[in-house]
C-alpha cells in the first residue's frame, strides 16, 4: 500500500526534476535569441521578455561592421587544418602506443596522461614569449600550432582506448596474407577506428573554433581575429552591442550545430567504446 501510495508523487517530482532541467537547457538558447532579434532599448528596458518587434537587420548590422566574412575564413581555415593534424598524428601515435606493450610506450601513454593537467595558465606567459621570438605571434600558423599542441594529449588517449578494443586477430591475418605495419594500420585497423575518430573531429573542431582564452592572447591583430574574438568586439570600454553580438553569436553557431547533428550518432559510441579499457 505504502509503495502504491507513494509512486505518483514520485512520478510527478520527477516530471518535474526533468521539466527543470529542460528549462535549464534551453533558457541559454531562449536568451541568445531573443537578445539577437532585440533593439538596444527593448535590451535596457525588458531583457527577458521577448521583443515587440523583430530587428532582423541586427545580422546584417553585425555582419557588416565586424567584418565576419573575414573573421568565418581564419576559423574555418584554422579549425580544418588543426582538426586534419590532430587526427592524423594522433590516431597513428594511438595506434602505436596501444599494440607495443613495453616500458617505453608505456612511459609515452603516461606523459600524454600527465600533460592534461598541465593548465594553459600556467604555460601562458613563456609560451608568448616563445612564440614571439619565432615570429608566429598574430599568425594564424602560430594558432594552429598551439592548438594542435594541447590537444594532442586528449585525442591520443581517446583513440588509444578505442584501439584496445580491436581484436588483434584481424592484424595477425593480414600479417600472414603479407601486409606491413603501415598497410595493416591503413587497410584494417583505420576503417574500424571511423567512430572515434569521427568522435575526436567533432570534439577537437568545437574546441577549436569556439577558442577565445588562446585567440585572445595570440591573435591581437584585426586581420587575424576569429569568430569569438569578432563577437568580443561589440563589447567595448564605453559602449556593449548585445544584440549585435548575440546576433554574431547565432550566425557562429550554424557551423558547428550542423557538424554536430551530421556526425552525432557516433559522439556517443566512440566514447563509449574508447572508455572500456585505458
């Protein structure tokens, strides 16, 4: 009787467990919207109330007095060719760093371990040094590097989990039908890696293209801004476009949401698989 009794309560508090944590996840997306269709006074006056009239030229305002066009080519340029390097490098070194059981590789997996906890803060002050000196700073070259460089240690071993799940067997095979290393990695071992690296592209793309702590400190010229940096221009010392922002903000967004939704179903498995032995 008491279990009876007590089950519709506990159905409906989780109903609302799950309404709450809805509204949580959409409130972000109900606010950038309706802040991007705002005009400045409606923003001052009533912020959360959606607006009397739409502003759609707030795109075009944006578009056109940031120099977005431009802003969309240094992210999409850095973005691809950090993303192409990571994978390529990091799904050979995770290919390699999974199959050779010794001390040495070993020793490999932990340095990538132990160089996740190292925070860019920390490394921050040399590394502009560094970078500097070189002549990369206000490069997009420099970005790339920098990028490529922290994120190696993530995406190796991410792939090298998922490596430890592919059976052997299959290499042996192809060994005796007289295959090399590289033809086995290619031939076998590399089509079977498509969800985890599918998985590590859409992660390592999302972090590039929406980096603002290392653009901001790298990228100070105007001909080498990207997406999140062109958004912080509408925030000056004296005067804050929220509508123009948030409407640069909407636009910055489509890239993304559409290489999420195309590659979305193998985010999850690759994951999944990639955390069963590490």
């Amino acid at each position: 009787m008491l279990q009876k009794t007590n089950h519709p309560l506990q159905k409906s508090l989780l109903d609302l467990l799950r309404c709450f944590v809805t509204l949580v996840i959409f409130a972000p997306f109900y606010i950038a919207i309706i802040y991007s269709v705002k005009s400045k006074p409606e923003l001052v006056t009533n912020r959360l109330a959606w607006p009397k009239t739409i502003h759609w030229e707030n795109f075009t305002t944006a578009i056109r007095v940031s120099n977005f066009g431009l802003a969309l080519k240094n992210s999409a340029v850095t973005t691809v060719i950090s993303v192409a390097c990571i994978t390529l490098v990091c799904s050979m070194a995770a290919y390699i760093i999974a199959r050779k059981n010794n001390r040495l590789y070993n020793f490999l997996y932990y340095v990538f371990l132990g160089a996740m906890i190292i925070p860019f803060q920390s490394i921050m002050t040399p590394l502009y040094v560094m970078m500097k000196q070189m002549g990369l700073l206000n490069t997009l070259l420099g970005f790339v590097l920098i990028k490529i460089s922290f994120q190696i240690a993530f995406t190796v071993l991410l792939v090298t989990g998922f490596v430890k799940t592919v059976p052997r067997d299959l290499e042996e095979a192809a060994s005796i039908d007289g295959y090399n290393i590289y033809q086995v990695f290619a031939r076998i071992v590399l089509p079977l890696m498509q969800p985890i690296i599918l998985t590590s592209i859409v992660l390592n793309a999302l972090n590039v293209w929406n980096d603002f702590q290392t653009s901001l400190t790298f990228l100070q010229k105007k001909e080498v801004r990207t997406v999140p940096l062109t958004q912080y221009f509408f925030f000056g010392e004296n005067n804050i476009e929220l509508g123009l922002a948030f409407a640069l903000f909407m636009i910055s967004m489509i890239p993304v949401l559409v290489l999420y939704f195309a590659l979305q179903k193998y985010i999850i498995s690759g994951i999944t698989a990639g955390s069963v032995k590490g």
